[in-house]
C-alpha cells in the first residue's frame, strides 16, 4: 500500500476542517463567485474570471475581481484598487501580473487585490460600489464563503491525480465535488464531470485573437505562415505554441520563461538577439507576458501580443444559471 502524500492529507483536513466550522467562514454582503482550480498553472481560470466578470457587467451588475495578487514586486499593507470601473490606479509592480492584465481588460470591472480577500471585497463593497464578487482563483481559499464554486478542470488534470510536490494537483480530486458546476474545455465534459460527481458541467472554447501591438495595442492582422519567435512565462508555454501553430502561424523557436518571470533589460536584449538569430518577423507573446515586458518599454524590436479569447458554448444557459444562483443568494436571510 503507497505511503499517503502528507501534502494531500493536509489539504483534505483543511477542507473538512472549514467545512465542519462554516461560523469560520467570512461573509461579504455581496454575492461572490468563485472561479478556481485543482491544478496549479496554466488551467485557464483566470481568463474564465475575465469571462464572469464581463458576463456579470453585460447583466448589469458592477463586478469586482479579488485576486491575492501571486508574484507582486512590491508588498503593500491592506488592500490595493489595481482598477476601479476600469480606470486603472496602480502598476504591475504592486498589482501582479495577472490583476494588472485583468485591470487593462475589464472596462465594466474593478480589479482589487490583498492577501485577505475578504478586505479586498469589503473595500471593493464600500469605496466601489461593487454588486458581486468575482474570486479569482477561489477555489482553496476557504476562509471566505463563497455562493457560487465554478472549478475550471480538463482532462488532463486528471490524467496525473497526485497531488504536490509529486503531481499537479492541489487537493486530492474527490475535492471537485464540493464544486456547483465545473467549466471543461475540450469534448469530454460529460465524461469529466461523471467522473468527478459533478452533475452541473458548462463547456468552454479557447482561441487565439489578433495580435496586437505590444506598446500601442493596435490590431496587427498576420497572415498565415507568418514567422514568428514565441516568448512564453507562463506555466504551459507549449500550449502557447500549439495555439500559435493552430492559428496558421509559423513558430520558429520558443524562448520559454518560468511562470510569472519578472523580465530583465538582460532578457529583454536576449529575445532582440534570438528575433534576429531565427529570422522571425515578430516576436510573439501572451497577454499575460506583455504586461511584463513593458516595463522596459519602447522595445527595440517589434513585439506582438496575442489575447486568448475565452466563450461559454452554451452561454444563455450558462448565464440564466448564474442570474438563478444571484438571486438565491440575495434571498437568502443569512447573507
């Protein structure tokens, strides 16, 4: 019989810890959304927090994004307001890469982030007039209630179920039935959420937009066959690459970073080097890379981004389920 990870024991009693004390729980007094995970980098549910976020403003709520803020340059005491209705209030040194990339995306959001997000929504309830919380990266951090658990799962999450230091998972995957619905990319929904009990499952598509301009963000169309150097810090820089090839790009090479790599002048000029090395054209990044990259800006070289455009497949069902959801929130006394 293999010895138990010690790491998925204590995430399991942890769990049940909370789950046995639900007066331990902080409650805001807006509804909150939670878009989590059990894998660590690279699921996607940040860009599925971008999608609620703007699902929630399109159905005339005033969403705010709390992040805990992972890889900030530059700690600060309380809460920071990264983005208020889409005006953005702080850098990316104080925000961290993924708030601050979700600040310049959200045009009908807030985007605030503390280490104690329920300080987080609590500013966000008071200074921003927020109507619904969007918690992103939610889905282990307890110690706030939550109304609605979105888990953002794949297949091949489940592919390797051990957890950290040996796996990719966080909890052991018999947490995802604690989840209300999962959101799966790929065609195997139904056999994903049969597997882990989860009988509300919603269906998400991926894809690649125009590239754009790294220091003006203007649309740059690329035609097929394009070369191109791909520069990825990101957990799966080879899905990067594999969206890149999709979209009829020709990927020459791949300069590839440690996620959320706080880029140097020195890297900087080493992607300079590579771009004429390979004879590219462009070199290509992600959104969440750009963010970075332009703190030494103007850039000596031309420097595309391209976003990652995520959609419901059944939108209208997904959005009536989330009105359903709110308004049993707003109706319970206890909140």
């Amino acid at each position: 019989m293999p010895f138990p990870n010690p790491y998925g024991v204590l995430a399991r009693q942890r769990r049940r810890w909370y789950e046995a004390r639900p007066e331990a729980r902080r409650r805001l007094e807006k509804p909150v959304v939670s878009v989590g995970a059990l894998s660590v980098g690279g699921s996607g549910k940040t860009p599925v927090a971008a999608e609620v976020a703007e699902i929630l403003a399109a159905l005339g709520e005033h969403p705010s994004v709390l992040s805990r803020g992972y890889g900030r340059a530059r700690r600060v005491d309380g809460a920071v307001v990264v983005s208020d209705h889409g005006a953005l209030q702080a850098g990316i040194e104080v925000a961290g890469d993924e708030p601050f990339m979700l600040a310049r995306r959200l045009s009908a959001a807030s985007v605030v982030v503390a280490e104690d997000r329920y300080v987080a929504g609590r500013l966000a309830e008071t200074r921003l007039g927020a109507t619904v919380h969007v918690l992103d990266d939610g889905f282990q951090h307890l110690a706030l209630s939550r109304n609605v658990d979105l888990l953002v799962i794949g297949s091949e999450d489940l592919a390797d179920t051990r957890t950290l230091p040996f796996g990719r998972l966080r909890e052991p995957v018999d947490a995802a039935r604690r989840a209300d619905a999962l959101v799966v990319e790929g065609d195997d929904e139904a056999e994903v959420a049969a597997r882990l009990g989860v009988p509300e499952v919603f269906h998400v598509s991926r894809r690649l937009g125009i590239p754009r301009d790294a220091e003006t963000s203007k649309a740059v169309p690329l035609g097929p066959g394009a070369k191109v150097l791909a520069v990825a810090g990101i957990a799966r820089p080879h899905a990067f690459v594999d969206g890149l090839t999709s979209a009829g790009y020709d990927v020459l090479d791949l300069m590839s970073f440690r996620d959320h790599h706080p880029y140097t002048r020195h890297d900087v000029g080493d992607i300079g080097k590579r771009l004429v090395a390979t004879g590219a054209d462009h070199a290509v990044t992600t959104e969440k890379d750009v963010v970075r990259l332009l703190s030494h800006a103007p850039l000596d070289f031309p420097v595309l981004w391209v976003p990652l455009e995520i959609s419901v497949t059944s939108a209208e069902r997904f959005r009536t389920w989330l009105q359903e959801r709110l308004a049993a929130a707003r109706g319970d006394a206890g909140h």
